[in-house]
C-alpha cells in the first residue's frame, strides 16, 4: 500500500467508527508514526509505507476508532505552552483549564501554592514555571496520576512536590493560595459525553457526586485550615455552577468572589478570599 492509501484507508476507518475530524487525524497520526512531514505525503504519497511503520500506524487507527483520545495514543498533550505526558491515569489537560492558571498567575508571584487534585500536574507546573511560586505542592489520590506528574514537573524542569492522599489529608503545612479543578461532572451526566472522555479518561477525575458539588463542599469545608490569613482559593467550575459555588463560598466564610469566563463566554474560574474573622 502506498502512504496515500494508507492514510485514505485510516481516515474512512476513522469517519466510519464516528471520529470526529476522520482526515487530520489520520494524517496526524501518519505525521506521528513516520516522522515525516506534509511535504512528504503531498509530494511523495506514491512510495510505499514501511511495513513496520504501517503496522505500527494501523494499530494506532484502530486504537483511535476504539475512541481512545489521540494524546492517549500520543501521550503528549500541550498546555501553557508546554509538554505533558499524559496517560489513561490522568485526565487529559484542557484549554479551558488555562484560564485558571493565567487568573492564578496575575497574583501568585512570591507565594506558596497548593493544587488539589493535581492529575497530570498541568495547574501547579505551570504555575511552578511561570510564577516565580516560594513553595509548589500537588496532591492527589491517584498514584498512578502522581508518577505521571512527577515526570512532567522534571521534564518541565520545575521542583514542585507531590502528595498522595485524600484532598487535604497529605498535607500539614498552610499555603497562600489553594488551586483546584476538581471532578465536577454530575454523576448521571456522564454518560452523556463523548466516549473518549465517558469510556477513557478517568471517571475518578470527572465524576462529582450527584450534584457535581462534592469536591467544592469537601474542599471548601477544610480550605481555611490550610490558607494563610488573606489567602486564596481558585477553583474551575463548570459553566453553570457559578451560582452555587458561591453560595458554597459564602457559608464557607469566604469573600471577595470573582468569576471569570473561558474564551467561550463561559463560566469557568472562581476566586475568593479568606475571609480573616472566620
Ligand atoms: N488538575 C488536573 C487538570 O486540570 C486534573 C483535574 C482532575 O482530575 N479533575 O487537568
């Protein structure tokens, strides 16, 4: 079979088994595999694909129309401008999730920084890379998730230490700011989604309780423990959890509440502060 073939054949594979963007997939993963480049498919698509090569492309394609994420495949997934290795142990980083690190960002410099549920670590090594942090600690229950993230933190070249325990449990020190992007899916909402996220991320990393509120309360609940007087909490939300995480926020004993929208216009990152008498 020739290059051309091979791809033409992935993609009506892909198409076929519903994955969305049948064609750039196909070709990203001929890209992935080969090494080469666009030039190469365009100009020379007639050669013939390299056996060990095309075997080796054909098993990522019908991994891909099994829906498995492609950065599962990959194991790459870029966020912040930097590289993640990402496995089925973490959640795959999501651009929305840069809001609340570039909201983190503008106040954090010369402060400690606590990320509950750290996942892959793509909230704290970015802020750990580019916010001049004094103390950078990741938790999570996961351990598979904390090996992943103790590799990113080195290739990112960051010291950030990682926890492994229940939320809060690992930790014994108080911090200036806690972050978070918790699991805030709605239990039964989850088999809504696409089977990439729904049958491949981890449902530990989604699944939010009944009401999608479970970690806000938990986290909430302990948060002045761990925060130093005027620190504060940054959470990701989902776009219609604004409201009730500010009620949360507010019979928790916390103030100043901001909430900040992704590129989508939505909801997505709310901050507060400690409130001192409480
Ligand atoms: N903190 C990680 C991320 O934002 C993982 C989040 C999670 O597991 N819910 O990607």
């Amino acid at each position: 079979m020739t290059r051309r073939e091979a791809v033409k054949a992935a993609e009506v594979r892909l198409a076929a088994s519903g994955v969305e963007e049948a064609e750039i997939t196909a070709k990203y993963l001929f890209y992935f595999v080969t090494g080469l480049g666009q030039a190469d498919l365009l100009f020379d698509g007639g050669l013939p694909f390299q056996e060990k090569q095309q075997a080796y492309f054909d098993k990522l394609v019908e991994e891909r129309a099994k829906r498995i994420p492609l950065q599962y495949l990959t194991g790459m997934q870029e966020f912040m401008g930097l590289e993640f290795f990402v496995t089925p142990d973490v959640l795959i980083p999501r651009q929305d999730t840069e809001r609340l690190v570039e909201e983190v960002l503008s106040c954090c410099s010369e402060k400690s920084v606590l990320d509950l549920c750290t996942g892959s670590g793509c909230i704290i090594i970015s802020l750990a890379k580019f916010g001049n942090l004094t103390y950078a600690c990741g938790c999570d229950l996961s351990e598979g998730a904390l090996a992943v993230a103790k590799k990113n933190a080195k290739h990112c070249g960051v010291l950030v230490e990682f926890l492994q325990g229940d939320l809060f449990e690992p930790v014994n020190k108080t911090f200036d700011i806690i972050v978070s992007n918790p699991p805030y899916i709605k239990s039964e909402e989850i088999e809504t989604l696409m089977p990439e996220v729904r049958c491949h991320e981890p449902r530990m990393a989604l699944d939010g309780m009944a009401d999608g509120l479970y970690f806000y309360k938990k986290i909430i609940a302990e948060a002045s423990k761990y925060l130093k007087l005027g620190g504060q909490l940054f959470f990701e939300i989902g776009s219609r959890q604004a409201a009730e995480v500010t009620e949360l926020l507010l019979g928790g004993g916390f103030g100043g509440i901001k909430v900040t929208k992704d590129y989508a216009g939505l909801d997505r990152v709310i901050s507060a502060k400690k409130d001192n008498q409480k």
